[in-house]
C-alpha cells in the first residue's frame, strides 16, 4: 500500500517567468514546472481535511484524524497512535528488546513512564503532535495516570483542533483561518 496514493500535482504557470535571472543559467537554477505533494497529512494540519463523525446510531468516539490507544496484557504494554483510515501509524511497546532491557519489569509504573517518553519523542520525531485521547484514568494516580502526565509533559497535545466548516457569505460568525498568521 503506498503513503502517497492522495499526492497533489501542481502545475506551476509561466515558468519563465520563475527562473532566475543571471548571466550564467546554471541546469539546478531552473525550477521544475511540476510540484508534487506528497504529505498525505497536510490538510490535516491546515485542518480543512475530512473528520468523519459517523451515523447517528454509531458509537461514539469516530471524529478523530489521529487517536491513542494504550493497551495493556499480561506481560507488556504498547502505545500507538491509530489514523481514522490507514489504521496503526506510529507505536512503542515493552515488547522492544531496546526498550525491555532497561526495564525491571514491562509493566510497572516506571515501565509506564518510559514508554511514555519513548512514545513521545517517536510522535516528536513524525511529526504527530496533536491527538484525540479517549482514555480516562481509573484514579490520579495510578500508571496510566502518570503515563497520559508524562506524554503531555514530553510536547504532546492530547486534544486535536476541531475541523474548519466552510464559510458561506450568509454565515454570520466569522472564525479566523487556521492558516492566516496574525501577528
């Protein structure tokens, strides 16, 4: 299955226009007149792509572009961020040898807290900053407790931005675009 099966093609008018303008036009001077994107996720974080809400007699819980999921079994623990179409995206578990072996046992507190870590920085580093978070913990203090506290410490933002509605001109709020900056 290919990552890039949405990719955008852009075809850049006038081309001539664009190049630069030098005496010695040089072959990595002129740009290309197709620009491909291939982040399936831009929309996302412009916040314009589709969130699906479901039918009305669904479950709850489906308006989510990204979702943790923490499961526990009997000896381990795995994290993972679920998208809403491609499924698992993104996952760190103490079934990972470089994780157990720095773990007394995979599912204590401090396995909890390190998995934690280990999680965030892995969604620092794809870019994942922003996720829905449907788990509630049992009490304030408990593993799953520290382990949501140590995902948020880390950078990670357990909510995601609610969808752009389109404006139309008989619409009588205005919200501001998320991609306007306004400082």
């Amino acid at each position: 299955m290919s990552l890039f099966k949405n990719s955008v093609r852009v075809v850049i008018p006038n081309i001539k226009q664009c190049r630069l303008l030098s005496s010695t036009t040089v072959k990595n001077d002129e740009l290309s007149p197709v620009f491909t994107n291939r982040n399936p996720r831009n929309l996302e974080r412009l916040r314009i792509a589709y969130k699906p809400h479901g039918y009305y007699v669904d479950k709850k819980g489906k308006c989510f572009w990204h979702k943790l999921q923490l499961t526990r079994s009997s000896r381990h623990i795995t994290a993972s961020v679920v998208h809403f179409e491609n499924g698992e995206v993104l996952k760190a578990s103490t079934k990972e040898w470089a994780i157990k072996k720095h773990l007394y046992k995979t599912t204590d507190a401090s396995a909890y807290i390190n998995l934690a870590r280990v999680f965030a920085q892995r969604c620092m580093e794809s870019g994942l900053i922003e996720m829905r978070c449907d788990i509630k913990p049992p009490n304030d203090d408990g593993k799953i407790a520290h382990f949501l506290k140590t995902v948020e410490k880390e950078g990670i933002i357990l909510s995601e931005p609610e969808q752009y509605e389109t404006i139309y001109p008989w619409t009588r709020q205005r919200p501001e675009k998320p991609w306007d900056v306004t400082e």
